[in-house]
C-alpha cells in the first residue's frame, strides 16, 4: 500500500486554465484546440528524449521526470511530476535502471516492466508509470497503439461512454475527431478536456 503521509502526483495533473476559457462544444474543436494549443509541447518533448544518445541516460532523465530548458539554461521537472519528492523520484530511477528497460519490444512491454520495477516505491502512481514509458519509449521509438488510461484520463473516457475501468482504450472505439490524434494525444486530450468531454457534440 502507499504511503498516505507522501505526497504523490498532481490530483489534476491538468489544472483549469490550462485549456483555455472559452468552453468548447464539439469533440472537433476540442481537438483543434487541442493541436493548435498542446501539440507543438507534446512534440517538443517526446523530441526531447528521442534524441538522447543512450538508453541509460534516458533512463534517468525520464525516471527523474526532467529535461533540459535551452531557453533558461538548466533542467526542468515536468509538470506532471512536480510534487513528487527528489528523494522518490530518486529512488524510482535506481530500480529503473536496474530493470532492463531497453530490452523492450513494445510498448506494453515497456509500460509493464515501467510498473514492476517501481511498483514498491512510495509516492509513485500510475501516472508516472505511464509517463514515463512514454519518454522512454519516445528513445526506444516504442510508442503505444492504444490511449492508457490513468486518474485524469479515466474522468475523460468515462464521459465519452469508453470502459474507463481499463488499461486502455483502443483508438477504434473513439469518436471520429479524436482519430485524426495519435494515441499519447488522446491520453492528453482526455486529461486536459475532461470535464467537457461528457456534453461534447461528435462533430
């Protein structure tokens, strides 16, 4: 069980604001939205890791949720991870670098062996996991086929009528607009708009 007295991830990771004020009233304007607002930050970053010479040195940067901020010259946390303590974050990356990690085939092996090696740290939760096989598998050019499904992402599948008790979502199931996205876009997507998602027209 998890340690009630430590601080885990963000409970909305993606906080008011972050979509903008204007309420969106189709699923095709949200992704709009969503590729004119988020996008270009979702490449940035997957880019980011991808272009780290070694998985090794992946690992650590994905396991201590941070990247290099050219415009101010030092490293960054992501956003998702900022309340986890240096401390946990630190310990998540010494089991993640012991865990094989470069071995992996796909992403669902990847996100899976993610999970058993951090599975006993306190302070870690399922999005992290997710995050991070995301950053490495942007390195490991593994990325998944199918929208994961973690706390913020479930609220958004539970409004469009998905089974938001799953893993993941296949793309298949979704509405036509959200098609034209990539998997890890959905996942943002559903994050990001969730409480408009359930009055959301398909068109």
């Amino acid at each position: 069980m998890k340690s009630a007295s430590i601080p885990t991830e963000w409970p909305d990771p993606c906080r008011r604001g972050f979509r903008g004020r204007r309420r969106l009233r189709s699923v095709a304007a949200i992704v709009r939205d969503y590729i004119d607002r988020h996008r270009p930050k979702s490449i940035c970053e997957l880019c980011y890791f991808r272009n780290i010479r070694t998985p090794e040195d992946a690992i650590k940067q994905a396991g201590l949720a941070r990247q290099w901020d050219g415009k101010r010259k030092r490293w960054k946390r992501c956003s998702h991870q900022n309340r986890i303590p240096a401390a946990v974050l630190e310990r998540a990356t010494r089991q993640l670098l012991r865990a094989q990690l470069g071995n992996a085939r796909s992403f669902v092996d990847l996100i899976a062996r993610v999970n058993g090696a951090v599975d006993d740290v306190d302070g870690i939760g399922e999005l992290y996991v997710y995050d991070t096989a995301l950053r490495l598998g942007a390195n490991l050019r593994l990325l998944p086929r199918e929208v994961y499904l973690h706390a913020g992402t479930r609220r958004g599948a539970r409004a469009l009528g998905l089974d938001y008790r799953s893993e993941s979502v296949s793309m298949r199931l979704l509405p036509a607009a959200l098609r034209r996205l990539r998997p890890y876009e959905v996942e943002d997507v559903l994050c990001i708009y969730k409480d408009w998602l359930a009055t959301a027209k398909d068109a």
